[in-house]
C-alpha cells in the first residue's frame, strides 16, 4: 500500500478539492492521516469547514424598508402609446416590441400585439409617460381648475392623461418628451439592463418632482417662482431623455 | 402561490405584490451579498423585481417559479457594474475579473484588529469576484458549473476564487 | 503545487501604473484575445482619442512628445491608429461579446484626451483638455490644464484641479470638483453634488434631488446659480460681497449674514423668497429650490491649494 505523507503546503493546496469530495481514496486518507497529527492543519480544516457550514445557514437578511412601492411606481412608468401625432413615427412604433407595452394593471390603457397593432395604424398617436404619482396629484390640480382634462380617478387604475395644459410651452416640453421616450424605447435593448433601471428610477423622481410642482403652481398660478421652477424640472426631464437616447450601445 | 404567478404574469399587480412579498427577502439576501452594501443591494432588489414583472410573460414554468427568480436575481447582480466608491477607495485595485488570481488581500486584512466580524460583514468585505462565486456556492448552493456559466469563465477559476474566499474570511474571522 | 497569493501594493486610486500592472504584462499572453504593447510619438498637443465598452481605462500623462499604450482585450479586437498628431485606440467584437478590455496609456502632459467606457471606470491625470465619459462606471480627472468634460449615467465623477473650467454631469452618481479654475457646470438628477474650493466667475448647478455643496472664493462680477427640487443646497461664501437671491417653496432657508430684506423682496407669496447683500453687494448669487432646504454660511474665505 502505498502511504502518501503529506506536508503542510501541499494539504493546503489540496483542501478545496477535498472539500468538495473530488479527491481520490488514497489521497483522501492521507489528507485524514495528515490533519489527525498536525493541530495547526486541523484547525485549518475546521475553519473553513465551519465557514461553509455557516454560510450554507445565514438567515436570509431584511430590507430596511418596504421596497413594494417604489417597485410598483416603475412597473406603472412604462410608456403606453394611446394616439400618433405624427404619422411619420407610425413605422417606428412597430418595430418596438409590445412586451414594453404592457402593464399597469387593470387600467384602460393597455394594449397587447394586435390591437396595438391596429391602434399604430392610425395615425397620430401620442406617447404619454403614466405614473401613480401624477394620478393622485393630477386629480388634486384638475379640482382646482389647473388646466389638465382628461384624468381619471385617483387611485383605481392608476393612469391619468397630461396632454392639454394651458401653456403652450408645455405642450412643446410635452412634444419634446413624447418624441424622446419613442427613441428611449426603441434603443431599450440596446442597453444593459442596470443603466435602464437607473433611468427609469430618476425618471420616476423627476416625474414626481413634476408633480408636485405642478400642484403647487394649480394653488398659485401667477407665481413667477413656481412657473420657473416646473420649466427647470421639465428641463431636467427631457435632459435625462436626451441623455438616455444617446446612450452608446452595449455591444 | 402557482396562481399568483400566472395572475402576475397577465399583468395582476396585487397578485405580483404577493410574489414580491413571499420572497423579497431571499432575493435582497442574494443582492446584498453578491455586491456587499445594503444600500445597494435595496437599489438591486428593486430592478430584480421590476425585471421580473417585465420578464414574467416568458416564464414557462420549466422550472420553479422561485428557482426561476433566484437566476434572474443572480444574473442582476452578477451584471451590477458600479463599482461603490466606498469600495473603491478601500481597494487598491478593482478585480472585477474573476480570473485575476492576485489583487488585493486588501479589505479584509485591513478590517482592524480587535474588531471581532461576523461571517455576514466578513463577506462584505471580499474582493467583489471572490465575494460572488462563494455568495453562489458556499451560501445559495450553486454548482460550480452553474456559476461558471454564470459568470462566463471556467469551473477551474471558480474553484480557485472560492478557495481564495474562504482563506480570505478564516484570516478575518480568527483575528 | 501550492498557490502563492500575491498581495498588491497599496497603491493609490490608480493614476499611476502599478507593480500589479506590470504584472499583467509580464503573464502569458494567451489570456486575452488581443493585446497591444507599444510606445508612439505624438506631438505636445496632439490628441489621445480612447474608447471601449467594458473594462477600464488609466491614464497617466509625462513630459515626452511619446503615447505608451497597453492594452488587452478578453475577446474584442483592439484597433490603433497612429499619426504624429493623433492617436485612436478602440475595441471591436470578432463574433458575440467582448469580454473586458483595458487600456493602461500614458501621454504626454499637454496633450487632449478624450475617453469613453461604457462599463467600466475612466480615470486620467494630466492633459490641456479632457472629455472623459462611461455610461455605468466611475469617472475621475486629475489636472486639466484646461477644460474638462466629465460624464456618467450610473457612476461617479470627479474632477480635481482643472484651470480651464469643468462640464460635469451624472444621473445618479456623487459628483465632486475640488479645485477648479474656470466655469463650472454640474448636473445630476438624484446624484449629491459636491464644490471644494473652486475659483470660477461662472458657476450653475442643477439637480433634482441631489444635495448640493458649495465653497470657494467669489468674483464680484460673477454668476453662481444654483438649482435642486428637493436637494438641500449649502453654500459657503466668504463675507467679501454679493448679492443673493434665495427662493423655496417649501424648504428652510438658514443663513450666517444678516438677511435684510430688500425693497421688491416678495414676502407675501407663498413660500420664501429673500433678496439681499453682503458686504455691500457684488457677486451674483441665486439659490432655488422647491422644497429643499437652502443654507447659507459664512467660510473662512479658503484660498485655492497650488
């Protein structure tokens, strides 16, 4: 029988194999008869063996908070097509896939394959970005009179339509917005998927902060401040599009 | 949960809030230890689940719904590329590429002494390419197989990032 | 059989090439795809053009009229082109993915770079002009002679001493210039933005919730603007003279001077709206923000670090 002895280096370039039972017998009984009479060996093999014991048992770990609604706020933001303003775009809008179409939960707004289809046959058809958060505050500007038709209820389905505000500046930030997310859409394979996370999330801060500023000038619409600050904010908005449809590609 | 997942995956939100509520906490588990910062790991769980919804109609149901959700929460973090400037400052040299066998012992041997570490802050503290294929084998169970294909090297370098993580956490563990 | 684990020096955040990088050279070339390993001469102000999609790019910068180029790529194949006044240096895919590339380039001192990753971090020192950009990783600049450009969706950017003006931008990344000459332009959409120490007669940062810091020395003929949603906005000024122009709707505003309200100061608007002087007047000073808290404080008039 031939009785390998090991030294201590050539047991320690020998564990991982041996951790993982891919050793053969002779060389797994030298390893044994090793760390039986060497201690500094066997605490060696302890160890590790304890640290794979223990991580196979951690405790799944606990987010700080309730990670639900921002979550549900981005899966609500995908851009849903409802009316081509420009006949032109029609052929670019079949060429996006219609799984980037769906979503939103029970809302009147989704479409799916064909009837999407049908829908970018038409012409003029118009992008409008969808959150929660416009929805709620959207209803809070339409009662006092703010200017924005159209919207739907609060919470229920959770769509509301921005498209006819009193200024004219906003229906060109509008236009602006609505013909960049076409792009952003069109390249969204194109880019991987972290730096689209990235996007949407400021794109859903954004969207809030448009929101909020809107409510507050619907309160004070002859505040100067205010106008200023949703122009900088919707400034922001197409900036970030811009930047998006920009982006290099990945490969 | 079998109906939650085909309710989700026709576009039933409540529905997919439950998925995410059932097992938010094993997808964050895998996100935080993969890239070792809690912040960020919240930042991943959130684009593995928003991934998820998007992806949802795909699911066939040729494997588990939770095994098929783990391999998207896995592949979300394997392709999380910002580096945490916390990190990077701690390191002297990024190694995001698991064949890079030298590199910095750097962060865990620098944990100060005295300190006594958990296993939990003990692999936060890995290199990122050691960190991830131990998170994969020794916590999630994972074969080295899945995870070089995973990661797109060979089993022979996951072994050796393994063993590397190990030794690394004994040191920091046995101060 | 036993396996030594090399442990790196402990470098600084890598501008200048490493033990570990020589290392790399010295290994066989069989890891990678493509590599290249050579020295070209280029003119004082020629122009180092270097792009990529994964991986990193180091550059560091000498006193020779040369252009040291290594670079290696897992899977893509590299491309260089060369003349006295330019050199490009990019990565193609053969079939499929690219793996990591990286570049390690050194050049000379007054030369223009331009950088661009896609995943993967860019850092240089040195150059008369930079543009340096990545999509997800890190951007960080060290001594511009003159103008920088720095850009990052994801990631960070920083510029340290630059004279000829700083264009920053990130959508959620830290953004932090700290001894700049010259204009400075910062935008982040979430990412905090940082200014240390900065010597410009023309300053505008914008943000949406980001917070936003600022300290440096001010010309009595110049416009510093600063904007946030909800980001807080901090600002350090030296009580030399200027003239502001704070506005929140729903923030704090906190100042160390006196804020003596001017005549046309709109206090009956909703929301706070304060105009006044320090010092007798001078720069041109404008934070707003939504509902961001607005401080203002007295520095102690920090000189620019030489």
């Amino acid at each position: 029988m031939n009785d390998r002895m090991l030294d201590c280096n050539e047991l320690e370039s020998l564990l991982p194999v041996y951790l993982e039972g891919d050793l053969d017998a002779a060389l797994s009984r030298a390893v044994r008869r090793h760390v039986e009479g060497c201690a500094r060996c066997a605490e060696l093999l302890n160890e590790v063996a304890a640290i794979v014991s223990d991580a196979r048992d951690l405790p799944p770990l606990t987010p700080s908070r309730d990670l639900w609604p921002e979550i549900d706020a981005r899966i609500q933001a995908d851009v849903v097509p409802l009316a081509a303003r420009q006949s032109g775009r029609a052929s670019v809008m079949e060429r996006v896939r219609p799984r980037w179409w769906t979503g939103g939960g029970g809302g009147g707004v989704r479409l799916a394959g064909a009837a999407a289809a049908l829908v970018l046959a038409t012409a003029g058809i118009t992008y409008v970005a969808t959150t929660r958060a416009d929805a709620v505050r959207t209803v809070a500007a339409t009662s006092i009179g703010g200017g924005s038709t159209g919207a739907s209820g609060a919470g229920g389905t959770g769509t509301a339509v921005r498209n006819a505000s009193n200024s004219s500046s906003e229906q060109l930030y509008d236009r602006e917005i609505a013909q960049l997310q076409t792009i952003v859409a069109e390249r969204r394979s194109l880019l991987d998927s972290t730096t689209i996370a990235v996007i949407q999330r400021n794109l859903v801060i954004i969207d809030s902060a448009i929101a909020e500023s809107r409510a507050a000038l619907a309160a004070d619409p002859n505040s100067r401040f205010l106008n200023d600050q949703l122009n900088s904010v919707l400034d922001q908005k197409v900036e970030l599009l811009r930047t998006a449809a920009l982006l290099p590609a990945r490969t | 949960m079998l109906g939650d997942v085909a309710l989700a995956a026709s576009g039933d939100r409540r529905a997919f809030e439950r998925l995410y509520r059932a097992h938010v906490d094993r997808v964050f588990s895998i996100c935080v230890r993969m890239c070792g910062s809690r912040v960020r790991g919240e930042e991943l769980t959130q684009d593995v689940f928003v991934r998820v919804w998007e992806k949802l109609p795909t699911f066939r149901g040729e494997s588990a719904f939770p095994t098929w959700l783990h391999r998207v929460a896995v592949n979300v973090a394997l392709n999380d590329r910002k580096v945490q400037s916390r990190e990077r400052t701690r390191r002297a040299e990024p190694d995001e590429d698991s064949r890079d066998e030298s590199g910095a012992l750097g962060s865990v041997a620098a944990a100060p002494v005295g300190e006594r570490l958990d296993l939990e802050a003990a692999i936060a503290l890995l290199p990122p390419g050691a960190r991830k294929v131990f998170v994969l084998h020794d916590v999630e169970g994972f074969t080295h197989e899945e995870i070089a294909q995973e990661m797109g090297v060979t089993p022979g370098g996951t072994k050796s990032q393994l063993h590397r993580a190990r030794m690394l956490l004994r040191e920091a563990l046995s101060r | 059989m036993s396996r030594t684990y090399i442990v790196a020096a402990a470098a600084l955040i890598g501008l200048a090439s490493t033990p570990l990088a020589a290392q790399r050279g010295a290994r066989s070339g069989n890891d990678f795809r493509s590599r290249i390993d050579t020295t070209v001469a280029l003119s004082s102000n020629g122009t180092v053009d270097l792009s990529l999609v994964s991986g990193e790019i180091i550059v560091t910068s000498w006193d020779r009229n040369e252009v040291r180029v290594s670079a290696t790529s897992e899977r893509g194949i590299l491309r260089f082109d060369t003349s006295p006044s330019r050199v490009t240096l990019g990565v193609r895919s053969d079939r499929g993915e690219m793996g990591d590339t990286r570049y390690e380039v050194s050049m000379p001192k007054s030369a223009r770079l331009v950088a661009k990753s896609v995943s993967g971090d860019v850092r240089a020192r040195g150059g008369s002009d930079v543009d340096a950009r990545s999509v997800s990783g890190n951007v960080d600049v060290v001594d511009v002679t003159g103008r920088a450009t720095v850009e990052s969706v994801s990631g960070d950017v920083s510029v340290q001493r630059a004279d000829g003006g700083v264009k920053a931008s990130t959508v959620s990344g830290e953004l932090t210039l700290s001894n700049i000459t010259g204009d400075l332009d910062a935008t982040t959409v979430s990412g905090d933005i940082e200014l240390q120490n900065v010597k410009s007669s023309f300053v505008r940062t914008s943000t949406t919730s980001g917070d936003v810091d600022f300290s440096g020395t001010l010309d009595p003929q110049g416009r510093y603007e600063f904007e946030s949603h909800s980001g807080d906005i901090e600002l350090a000024i030296p009580g030399g003279g200027a003239t502001l122009d704070v506005r929140t709707f729903s923030g704090d505003v906190e100042s160390d001077f006196p804020m003596t309200l001017q005549p046309g100061s709109r206090g009956g608007e909703r929301g706070k709206a304060m105009q006044f002087t320090i010092g007798g007047g001078g720069a041109r000073i404008s934070a707003r923000s939504f509902s961001g808290d607005i401080t203002i404080e007295r520095s102690s008039g920090a000189s620019r670090e030489d």
